[in-house]
C-alpha cells in the first residue's frame, strides 16, 4: 500500500507491530519485511510500532518515527514530516512521536531491529529491491559498531577503513569473512557474528559461508582473499576511535520550559529543574523538556491548540538550534495521558489517576485487594507486582556482622535487629523441584563503613559457600521490601543503639518510644524512635514503653488493620502489661515521659503512587569511569545474554543481572546500580533496594517483568568460542576460491588499497550465482583451516530424502552433507511438513530455538 502526500493514509495490518515505509519521489513506499533493518542514506523512512503484547492494555502507546539518512535531501525530509503529522492525527493521541538522525537513532528505534540496522549507501532502485535474496555477486565492506544496538555502515572497500577497535565485514556473496579487530571484546564479536550470521539467512537464503579472522597469523587462507580484494595493508591500523557514549551523569541534568506564543512571538521561558514534579504540566499547556542535550522531549497538554501540535517538531529543532546543540540531536513529542515510560521517569512521581486515566485506576484499585499468596509459584506476574517469591514460609538463618565475621543470631531473636549494626537473613524456599535463595544484606541507618564492608565480605563468602546461587539483595533500614518483612510476621522490631562484642545490646534507657507502621505481615515494621511527644503522627500507632507501665497509643486516623496488626507487632517489646491510650485521651503520665506535650504532624503519609512507571531494561557498560546505559525498549528474555550485566528498573527495586561470563564484575554492578540511582534525574532514593541475579538463578519477582519466561532457555547456550570453533570442517566456497588464487599466483603487492583487477574477475566468477556451484580446488585438502561457521556444503545438488538426513550419525550422512545443518538439504516441501514453517522462517529464529528444534525431531 502507497501513500501521496496529498491522498488517503496506507492501511495497517492490525496483525503486524512493525510497519516500515520509505519516503521515494514524495511518496510513502512499504518496504518488505525481510529487508526491515537496511536504511539507505540518500532517503528517509517512516516506522510505525504498534505493541502487539500490550493489546489487551487499554492505554497503550504506539510509537511513530521519521528516520532522515545523513545524505537525505530537504524536501524528502520536508515529506517525512508531513506523513508523520497525517498519520498521527489518523492514529489519535496515543502515539509518541520521534525524530531519528542516522547514526544518532533512540533506543527505543533501535531495539526494533535485532541483530542490527544496516546503512546502505546511496539510494534506493526505482525497482524498490531493498534485499535480493540469494544475490551472489556482491563485493561489499561494513563497518560493523555498538554494544546491545549493533549498527553495520558500508564504507569503501580498502584497509583505510579498518581500525583496532572495531568489526569489519567483508561481504563477497558466497563467502561472508567477518574480521574482528585486536581491541574487540568478546560480546561484541558475538554480536557481530550475529549480525553476520542473519545477513547469511536473510539474504542468502543461508547459503552464504562464514569465515571469522579472529587472529590473522591462523586464520591464512581468509586473509589471503582479504588481501586478493583489498590489496596489501601498508603500515598500522589505526587506533580505536574514541567512544562517544552519553554517560548517566549526562543525562542526569533535566530542564523543563513552558512554551507560548506572545504578540505574534514565540516565548521559550525556564520552568523547572530537577526533581520535576508531575503538577507542572497543565493540560492547556505546551512545554519543551531538555535532558542535558541529549534528548528533547516536547509535551503537549490535552487542550493545547492543534497548531501547536503541528509546530512540535519545528519548534523543538528551533530550540535545539538556539541551544547550539547538534542537528541530528533526538525529539520525542508526547502527548497529556499518552507519555513514554522514558518520559515519566524524569519526574519525581507520576500518576496515571492524576491525569484522568480511568483505566489505571481500575488496575490500582484490584491490586489493593489482599491476593492470594498461593498462587505465587504458577504466576510470576504477580510475585513481581507484589514483590513476594513465596509465602515467606521457608527456612531463615540470621546473622549479625561482629568484628569482620558474622554470629548467628538466636531464632527467638531473629525479628529484632539494631540500627547500629549489620545483618545476614538467608532465605531459601522451593520452586519448581528446587531449593533457591536468597539473601538479605540488611544496613542499619547508624551502622559503620566498615560494618557495611564486612557485610559484603561476608555475603561473598556465604555466596562462595552455596556455589554462586545466592539472589542477593541490598536492603537500608526502612525500606525493607515486603517479603523481607513478611518473613518476620510483621513483627520485625529496629532499636536504636547497637550489639556489642558479646552479642548483648547496649543498655536500655528507661524510656523508649516505638513506632509501628503497617497493615499486614508484609507491611508492618516497629521502628524505635527518639522519646518526644514531637515524633508522633495522628495516623499512626505507638508504643512508649517506661519502668512501669507501657503504653500503646493510637492515633484519630489509623485504621482497624492498624490496630489489629500493632497489637501482635509490640509484644516483643511490651509483653502482656500494656496500656491502651487514644488519641486525646492520654492520662498525664504519657506526657510526662515524653517530657511534655509538643505539636506533631497530623498529615497521613501516602503511599508512593507507582502506578504510572513501566519496568525499563537497560544493558550496563562503563566510559571514563561513569556509568554507560542502552536501553532495550520492549524487552523479552531474549535481550539477556551471558555476556552482559544488565540493569531492571521496577522503580521500587533496582535488578542486577550477570550473565554467566560477567559473574566477575558483582562488585562493579552494585557500583553501577548505587550510581544509577544518585545520578537519575528524578532523584531516586538511594536506600531503593537492589537486587543482584546471576544467570540461572531468577526469582519469580524478576521473571515476572517478562512476557514469558523459558527456565531451561540457556540448558545448550554456547560461548562465542564455541560457536565459531564447533562449525569446523571442509568450506568449499573458501577453498575455492583460495585455489583459485594459488592456481592463478594472484600479485598482492598494489599499495593504493586496490586489488589486481584478475582478482576481481576471478572472485566474480566464484560469487555468480548463474547457476555453477562451486567444487573444492586441487588444493583445497592443504589450505589451513579458519574459524568459520559453514552452511552447507554447495557440492551437494537439489534435496535428499528425510530418512537419509533424520536421526543419522555424522559418518553416515552422505558425502557432502554438513553434519551442523543436515535439514538444510531436505526440500521445501519435507521442511514444510517436519518443521511447521519455511526454511526462511527457520532461519529467522534465535539459535537456541533452531537447535531446540533440531534436537526434538532429529536432525542435531
């Protein structure tokens, strides 16, 4: 379906959550979804995002973005607006609006394409072929860049465009050689050969073979055909090109301005900075939002003016011009009740009730009614929502940090903890057949720096002790979550002061008042406070405790379940012989031991309102020595990599999660989680409690932010070393064309960065898919081996039965057949039947799936 600027709008498959478009001659082209993820530079396109899991959501928000390539003209960029602007208005108001400048796209558009965005150069064919599957004569080189978004640029074909630090993939058709530089971690070579690996499926149909240089010296043969198409490399890579990631304390500055018109003037005036509050935006309202230059963000209230809304992305490209700050700087236009969750977390608080909402205010109201604990173990959603993995009825083991060690404390004390101290609360419960943990590192508001160090020494060494399966989390004194507090009943009690040496309290002065907050086992703690009539609050519930009677005061504004639930709370510290005393009816001794009567607050304290946050999924990295975030918009279980450290916000609790070879870097993690929340710009608490998760060893309360959820996802999941190193075996097409060259004694000696032109057309001749497959040369038994990972083998023509290909041992499948895709060579029609799907679907899938699949019906 087309669109003309000046006709009716493309339909929409309500079936698709991504539609892509290009902007050719002025007018709105689809683009075919194999090719989503190649962009050509002389163009600009238009993405729609339509979240097909939130559906059911009322209120959810589509995304709407105009990309611009760094060589797109004006008046097709002019065309790229106006589309959007009609779009959105057919769409209504529940749509973010975005500005992408290539090279420089959001998070949020980047996470549309997984394993990466291609740049092509020049422009589009007037044939619109944005990918030609099974197109073997091809020269190319990409520069492949990022971390969790992975980008692949074409760049001219010459060592000139190579460097240290950097991925380089040299596309020749049949053979793709991905060249990974001397200064590349780990991650990013696997994510390369990712990218790599779906360019082979997508546009080879995976026939293509893959070659990966990860050492030049081994991998011989690779190089030589490099150098046939590159010529000879005269002198040194260059180094590294400096990273130019926006670090969080970059992004912590936030400034919001109100926007107006004023005799025919445009007024841009200085509102806020951080913390922004909610009650700021008024919904007659226009503002422009500036995070440190980042991103600019423009705001339009419910009964701002529809010219307003049309001027969005004119007025804020002016106020980035004005601000000095780069062109292809990121706009997000959003629109009162329809905000991005990026958007939101720039403020203190947000209220979806605040806005008029109805539908959220549906959701809070169900939340509050008590659940059923029982059904923790078969919904993980709701373990997350209420922050509980069980029913808090498993096995606890208390320590207290004491001279650098830890004492178990007695279990008849296990609910009362000190201020001044420290503590260890293991917790370990069944799920799923299996004993998991977890364990509490409590901090007492006055305990010691060198308390809090012991702490972490000693979690490490209980850590060490169960095998790393450990589920830690930080918890300050009184932000306890709630299953820490229902492990105790609600009867969990901090005193001031501290345990000495001999693992006896200081001593007790004669008067003490208690504070004790909470409906439920999994909200009630007793907290002791300084003993003055000014600490008391109308809306809460008391103890005072004095030599000779004890007295438990309520306030006019608490509840029945306060009352009820304060009763059992303070028996540990009042016994039997207590007083009840009401608000107003306190006989004169009560004053008299808070040293007289004093104004106290009467205000009731409200309950952080939540309900307007979404969960955001960030990957962690360091620059410079401050904290680096990618955010993974719409994150699934598949953004999780072994590699990775990655960061969960719920914004009551921040997650840690280390993947299997970035255990290493615990410590660097609860780092980076206390940085987030000091340099967040809505000043987060930094007492918010964080939880550190290694991979294969997720609660329920973790799991339960994600869509779904596979336990046994990682049971085969394979290093990057493994990966490259299991696909050895004979490459036809590599050793072809290497043959090709030792028969030819190709010259390597050109210096411009050209390759001999014989080189050219002997490499051509390898690639042209016209119909001759390639047989291995006379020397192909004496090339070197490389990693590589192989399709299979082109000797092999048309398809094979099943039962010469199902359940077979490698030496009995026939001559030519790559044992690691034997269901390559089944027909189309034979995969269709056995699979359920197409050979391009296949191919489209995770690894991991693939080889599920393989494994259940006999072809691994």
């Amino acid at each position: 379906m087309r669109m003309d600027v000046n006709k009716g709008l493309p339909a929409i498959d309500s079936h698709r959550d991504l539609h892509v478009w290009i902007i050719e001659n002025l007018r709105m082209e689809p683009v075919p979804e194999k090719a989503y993820g190649n962009f050509f530079e002389e163009h600009c396109y238009i993405v729609l995002h339509v979240p097909q899991s939130l559906k059911a959501t009322q209120g959810a928000c589509s995304d709407l973005h105009y990309w611009a390539g760094k060589e797109a003209g004006a008046e097709a960029q002019d065309a790229a607006e106006a589309f959007v602007q009609q779009l959105q208005e057919a769409l209504g108001g529940a749509t973010v609006q975005h500005r992408e400048a290539q090279g420089h796209e959001s998070d949020c558009f980047r996470s549309y394409f997984r394993p990466g965005i291609i740049y092509r150069r020049g422009g589009l064919a007037s044939a619109l072929t944005h990918v030609e599957t099974n197109l073997y004569n091809i020269q190319r080189l990409l520069h492949v860049q990022g971390r969790k978004h992975v980008s692949a640029t074409e760049v001219e074909l010459s060592w000139s465009s190579f460097n240290k630090g950097d991925i380089f993939l040299l596309d020749l058709g049949k053979v793709m050689i991905q060249w990974n530089g001397p200064e590349t971690s780990i991650p990013e070579k696997a994510r390369g050969l990712a990218l790599t690996c779906s360019l082979r499926d997508r546009e080879r149909g995976g026939r293509a073979q893959i070659g990966v240089v990860d050492d030049e010296v081994e991998a011989t043969d690779l190089m030589r055909i490099m150098e046939a198409v590159l010529g000879c490399r005269v002198g040194n890579l260059p180094a590294t090109r400096p990273d130019k990631s926006v670090n969080q304390l970059q992004k912590a500055s936030v400034r919001l301005y109100h926007v107006c018109e004023k005799d025919d003037d445009l007024v841009i005036q200085e509102l806020a900075t951080c913390p922004l509050t909610q009650d700021l935006l008024r919904e007659e309202d226009y503002y422009i939002l500036d995070q440190g230059g980042f991103k600019i963000y423009v705001w339009q209230g419910r009964l701002s003016s529809l010219q307003e809304k049309k001027a969005a992305f004119s007025r804020a490209l002016g106020f980035i011009q004005a601000k000095g700050y780069p062109t292809y700087t990121n706009v997000e236009v959003v629109n009162d009740g329809a905000e991005s969750a990026s958007f939101k977390q720039l403020f203190q608080s947000w209220s979806t009730k605040q806005r008029g909402n109805k539908s959220f205010g549906k959701l809070s109201k169900s939340i509050q009614v008590r659940p059923d604990v029982g059904k923790l173990q078969s919904r993980p959603e709701l373990a997350a929502q209420l922050r509980m993995v069980d029913d808090a009825s498993g096995k606890v083991e208390v320590w207290c940090i004491q001279d650098l060690g830890r004492r178990p404390v007695d279990p008849k004390r296990h609910a009362q903890l000190c201020a001044g101290n420290c503590y260890l609360v293991l917790y370990a419960y069944q799920r799923m057949g299996h004993v998991q943990y977890i364990l509490y590192l409590w901090r007492g508001h006055r305990a010691t720096t060198r308390d809090v160090k012991a702490l972490n020494c000693n979690a490490e060494e209980l850590d060490l002790m169960y095998q790393g399966a450990l589920v830690q989390e930080h918890v300050t004194m009184g932000n306890e979550p709630p299953h820490f507090l229902a492990i105790f009943q609600g009867q969990l009690v901090v005193f001031q002061g501290h345990t000495g040496h001999d693992g006896k309290e200081q001593p007790a002065p004669a008067t003490r008042l208690f504070h004790v907050q909470g409906t439920d086992s999994c909200n009630t703690r007793t907290v002791e406070v300084p003993a003055r009539a000014s600490a008391l609050n109308s809306h809460d519930i008391f103890l005072l405790v004095t030599a000779s009677v004890c007295y438990l005061w309520f306030g006019k504004g608490c509840s029945g379940d306060q009352r009820e639930m304060a009763r059992t709370a303070v028996s540990a510290v009042s016994g039997e012989n207590k007083e009840t005393v009401l608000e107003g009816q306190e006989p004169p001794g009560f004053w008299e031991a808070l040293g007289g009567r004093a104004p106290y607050p009467g205000n009731k304290r409200l309950p952080e309102d939540v309900s307007g946050f979404q969960p955001r999924l960030f990957e962690c990295s360091s620059h410079m020595g401050h904290l680096v975030l990618t955010e993974m918009v719409f994150f699934s279980q598949e953004d999780l990599d072994k590699y990775d450290i990655m960061l969960l916000d719920t914004w009551q609790e921040i997650f840690l999660w280390l993947g299997e070879a970035a255990s290493k870097w615990k410590k660097e993690a609860v780092d980076w989680g206390q940085e987030y929340l000091k340099t967040h710009p809505a000043g987060r608490s930094p007492a918010t409690p964080i939880v550190v998760i290694k991979q294969g060893h997720e609660p329920p309360t973790f799991t339960g932010w994600f869509l779904a959820w596979d336990p046994y996802k990682w049971t085969n999941d394979q290093s990057y070393k493994e990966v490259v190193d299991g696909s050895l075996g004979a490459m036809p097409a590599i050793c072809e064309i290497t043959a090709e060259l030792n028969d030819f004694q190709l010259s390597r000696g050109p210096s411009n960065g050209g390759a001999d032109p014989l080189t050219l057309q002997t490499l051509k001749g390898s690639q042209d898919g016209s119909g001759n497959e390639l047989q291995p040369g006379p020397k192909a038994g004496d090339a070197s081996t490389n990693s590589h990972h192989s399709s299979p083998r082109p000797t092999i023509h048309g398809s094979l039965p099943r039962e010469r290909l199902m359940h077979q041992a490698v030496e009995d499948l026939p001559e030519g057949v790559d044992p690691a895709r034997k269901e390559f060579y089944l027909s189309d029609s034979d995969f269709q039947e056995i699979f359920g799907k197409s050979k391009e679907e296949f191919y489209s899938m995770a690894k991991w799936r693939q080889q599920q699949e393989k494994k259940q019906l006999g072809f691994f």
